[in-house]
C-alpha cells in the first residue's frame, strides 16, 4: 500500500522534493526510532530505580524492626539486672541473720555444755559420797546430752544452709556480672 501511496505521489510530486519528502519522512522514522529506544531505556531505569528504593524501604524497615528487637532486649536485660540485685540484697540480708541465728546457737551450744560438765560433776560427785539419787542425775544429763546433740545437728544445717545461700548468692554475682558484660557489648558507651 505504501508503494502504491509513493508512486502516486512521485507522479504528483516534483521528483527532487519527492526524494527530499523520502528523506525526511526516513530521518523522522529513525527519530521516532530512536525515541522509542530512549523512551523503553528511560522506562526500564525508572522500574529500576523503583525496585531500588523499594528494596532500600524494606532493609530500613527490616533494620528499624531489629533495632526495636535490641532495645527491647536490652530494657528487659536492665529488669532482670534490677530484679537480680533485689534478690542478691535479699539473700544477704538472709545471710547475715543466719550467721546471727547460728552465733547464738553456738552460744547455747557452749551453755549446754557447761551444763553438762557441771552435771557429770555433781554426779562423779554423788556416787563418791554413795548417795541413790544418781538416777534422777543420769536422766538430767541425757536429757542434756540429747539437747545438746539436737543443737549441734540444727548448727550443721544452718551452716550447709549458710554455705548454699553463699553459693547462691555468688551465682547470682556472676550472673549480674555476665548481664554487665552483656550489656557493655550492646551499649558503645559504657554506662555501667
């Protein structure tokens, strides 16, 4: 059909401004060419550049979730470093009344044992002179004698009892440590 179109015109037309229309009806086809190439290139770098910043939206996101992630981390960290130390105060408080507890049991301990001594005496005493009333004497001292066995047996405890809650409470030292260390590696300043 074009042809057809041409070789009416070229019997219309001069054939010079013929060829010069040719011309010019080619350089405006390469033009046009030319910015359709340009308009598919400039098309392609903006879906480019759109998944681009898109992709940069998704790592700020996915960053500022991590970054909530950590300071959530870290304030709950801090509470458990707070309740750590309550309960390392609590335990030290605990320690210093059984060491008290355990003092005046000794105390009593050594009480009962003078007692004692004091009881066997008498009764060394008593059966020298021959009196009958030893009996009532022999059950007095083993009344004592149980008691202090008693004593001796609640002081073992309290300190295995002592003992664990120091035990317990140096864990709970190293593990405020490790908290510490854990949080100085967190923080870039250090707070502590």
């Amino acid at each position: 059909m074009e042809s057809e179109f041409d070789s009416v015109m070229s019997k219309i037309m001069d054939p010079t401004q013929f060829k010069k229309q040719k011309i010019i009806q080619r350089q405006l086809r390469n033009e046009r060419k030319d910015l359709k190439d340009k308009n598919f290139n400039l098309a392609d770098s903006l879906r480019h550049q759109e998944v681009e910043f898109r992709t940069k939206d998704k790592l700020q996101i996915n960053s500022n979730y991590a970054l909530v992630g950590y300071l959530t981390e870290l304030k709950a960290t801090e509470i458990d470093v707070k309740l750590e130390a309550k309960r390392m105060n609590y335990l030290h408080k605990d320690k210093k009344w059984l060491i008290e507890f355990c003092n005046k049991l000794k105390e009593e301990l050594g009480w009962c044992k003078d007692r004692v001594r004091i009881a066997e005496k008498i009764m060394f005493d008593l059966q020298a002179t021959g009196q009958k009333s030893v009996e009532s004497l022999i059950k007095t001292i083993d009344n004592f004698e149980a008691k202090k066995l008693r004593l001796e047996s609640e002081i073992a405890n309290l300190t295995r009892i002592v003992n664990r809650k120091t035990e317990s409470r140096q864990a709970g030292i190293d593990k405020i440590e490790e908290c510490k260390n854990f949080i100085r590696k967190l923080l870039p300043v250090e707070i502590l």
